[in-house]
C-alpha cells in the first residue's frame, strides 16, 4: 500500500540546504574578489540574480517526472545541437555588443540583450547526460545476456551521440568543456555496464597521449610545434614552466600559487587579501577561498563538494530505474570533473582551461546548467514513492513496460 506524502517530505531538504550554502559561499567570495579594481561592475548582484532565476526554474523542472524528461529527451538534444551549430556557422565578431562575441580567440557565446553571454555547452552537457541515458536504457533493455561485442555496440552508440556535441565544441574551441564532455560520456559508459576491457585501453590512451606531450614540452618543444598551435603551446609552458614563461596564463597561476601559498593553515581573514590574480571572480575563485581562509576553509569548501556528490550517490543507488541512476552517474562525473579541473589548475596540478567552480564561481551559463541538473535530481526525489512495509523507495514511473518483469529488474540491478 502506498504512503501519500506531504510535499515537505518529498522535497529534497538536504540538497537544498547544501545548495544554499553554497549561494553564501559563492556571494561572499564574489563580494571579495571584486575589490581587486579590475572591473567596475557589481558582479555579486548579478550572481545573486542568477541564483533566484535559477530557484524559479528549479521549481519548474522539479515537477516534471522522469518519465516525461525519459519522452523529451531526443527532443532536447536536438535543441542543444541545433544551438551549437547556429554558434558555428553565424559569424563572430570582437566589437563590442555582438550577437557572436569572440573573446580570447573562441566563440562559444550568444550575446542576449538583458541576460548577457549565453553559452550553449553549458546547457549541452546537462542535455548530453540525459541522451546518453535513455540510449543506454534502450540498448540494455533489447540485450539478454551480455557480451563484449554488446558492450562494444553500446560504447560506440554513447560515442556517435557524444562526437556531436563533441566536434562543434572543439571548434570552438574550448578545450575545457570538452574535456567535460569526454568525462560525462565515460562516466555514463561505466555506469551502463561497459565492460573495462573496452573503456580502459580508451584512458590507458589518453594518459599515455598527455604523457607524451608533457614530454615533447619539456624535451622536443620542435616537434610539439608540429601538431599544435601557438596558442596551446602557450597554454602547455604556462602551466608547466610559469617562472620562464610570460603571458597572461603564467602570470594568473603564478599570482594564484602565491595567494593560496600565502594563505598558509587559516588564512589572512576575509577581505584581507593582498595578492592580485586577474579574473578572480570567476575561474579562479578558489584561490579567494584559499588565500581569505586557508588550508582550513579550502578543505570545508572540498567536503561540502564531497557531501554534494555522496547525496547525489545515495540517490542514484536508492532508485530502481536505471534511466535515474545513469542520469545521477553522469551529474556526478560532471561535478567531479568540473572541481577537480579548477581547483587543480589554480595549484598547478593541471593546466589552465578555463572551468569555473560549480556553484561558486561568477556565470550565469555555468550556474544555470548546474541549476538544471540539480532540478532533475529534486525532480528525482519529489516523484519518488514510498510503501509501506518497504524500506526502499520505488521510481513513480515505469519507462518501459518490460522493466517491469522481475527478469530485467534483476539485470538491471546488475549494472548498478
């Protein structure tokens, strides 16, 4: 027998409330970052707007189950393509103003009158997560037993619909969300059940290709020259000899090594800061973080992404449609990714490309395709149904018939 629930019982109070925190955070680092004097601009009030914006469309998205999202799904990709490749053939412009803007050499932006730049890929890789889903729902629901060669058709179907996507990013280009991409369709691509045998010789190259163009920086900068353009060979040195390398991106990671450095184990206190770092609202707003409240506050602000993803787990291991666990593992790869990139290249670990923090950093398309997914994820949960004499919420929706049969349940239980 069903349990009927309040609708303050089925909203997701903790995500909310982590949320939340998340919104201080971001506001009073924004707050912070801005007395640098680069721009004149008031960009906490912006953020604050685009938080607001972002609960409305939040309370929209909620009320839409994932069965109707699972029917929309071909739809919205189609949209998120389309969009992506009005950006490609319109043409851009550096004047001030343009419907296309060129900034620093890529045009990844429309420019909307009262709301700003716009980025498309932002609202790609939410709309990416949920294509790879359902195809990954369809495919599993035709396969009895599974194979390496059904693995392998399933691996090239996730990789046909991420090349899309894929290719008008890159053209851009921007390296950094298309990184995300490769990330969320890895993620999903596990979480489906590819075999290792098939994704790992995928990574082993990958870290061998990184492997040998650090070597080629280092050792054989004439060769490197041969395959890549100036402007990712300033990216490379930048990141890898900033001491003997001039430019804008040496000069940002040096700045941001110093500031975080000089924040040592609590910090100089909010406000206190010192060390200038261009564009500190927005990718590197970490280093605020780290220079203001030290080791102690950059940790806090970790753990809160760690407390994000392990609810995220909980929901995705909690639900027994496949199609809201493979939505999960896909939020969660993008998240993942996104933190570990931005913080990683403000410490050197990892080079400069340009991924802001989720949730903190200053930008409305970041923010709003983060706001998106964290919609369905309450949408998720407010559609969930409890029973009683059950210790395990059951999916409101049946996507498919079959899945109904305790044969594919079981498989489906399986692969998660």
């Amino acid at each position: 027998m069903e349990k009927r629930h309040t609708f303050t019982e089925r909203f997701d109070w903790t995500l909310c409330l982590i949320l939340f925190v998340f919104f201080l955070i971001s506001c009073f680092s924004i707050t912070s970052a801005q007395t640098t004097g680069q721009y004149n601009f008031n960009f906490v009030t912006r953020q604050i707007q685009w938080y607001v914006i972002c609960s409305f469309i939040i309370a929209i998205i909620m009320y839409f189950d994932s069965e109707q999202i699972y029917r929309m799904t071909w739809f919205l990709y189609g949209i998120g393509i389309l969009l992506l490749a009005l950006l490609a053939v319109l043409p851009g412009s550096t004047a001030e103003g343009a419907f296309v803007p060129i900034r620093n050499g890529a045009k990844s932006w429309f420019q909307v009158p009262g709301a700003g730049l716009i980025q498309p890929s932002e609202f790609m890789k939410i709309l990416l997560i949920l294509s790879l889903s359902k195809m990954a729902v369809l495919h599993n629901q035709r396969i009895e037993v599974r194979t390496i060669k059904t693995d392998f058709w399933l691996f090239t179907k996730l990789g046909l619909l991420t090349l899309i996507p894929l290719a008008f990013v890159i053209k851009q280009p921007d390296l950094g969300t298309s990184l995300v991409i490769i990330a969320i369709f890895l993620g999903i691509s596990l979480a489906s059940g590819v075999s290792w045998k098939i994704i790992a010789p995928l990574v082993a190259f990958g870290v061998t290709l990184i492997g040998i163009i650090i070597y080629l920086a280092l050792y054989m900068r004439n060769v490197l020259e041969l395959f890549l353009d100036t402007y990712q060979i300033k990216r490379i040195y930048s990141w890898l000899q900033p001491e003997l390398y001039s430019g804008k991106d040496s000069f940002q990671l040096e700045q941001s090594l110093s500031a975080i450095g000089s924040g040592m184990i609590a910090g100089k206190g909010y406000g206190e800061r010192n060390v200038y770092v261009p564009e500190l609202h927005t990718d590197f707003i970490f280093t605020v973080i780290g220079e203001e409240w030290g080791f102690i506050g950059a940790s806090l602000v970790i753990g809160l992404f760690f407390i994000l993803i392990f609810h995220l787990t909980k929901v995705a291991l909690s639900s027994a449609e496949p199609y809201i666990s493979y939505i999960c593992a896909g939020v969660i790869t993008m998240i993942t990714f996104h933190v570990f990139q931005n913080i990683g290249m403000t410490i050197q670990v990892l080079p400069i490309t340009g991924i802001p923090l989720p949730f903190i950093s200053y930008g409305g398309s970041s923010l709003l395709g983060n706001m998106i997914a964290m919609g369905i994820i309450f949408g998720i949960q407010f559609h969930s149904k409890n029973y009683m004499f059950s210790n395990q919420n059951t999916a409101v929706e049946n996507i498919d018939p079959t899945s109904r049969s305790e044969k594919k349940k079981k498989r489906f239980a399986r692969l998660l």
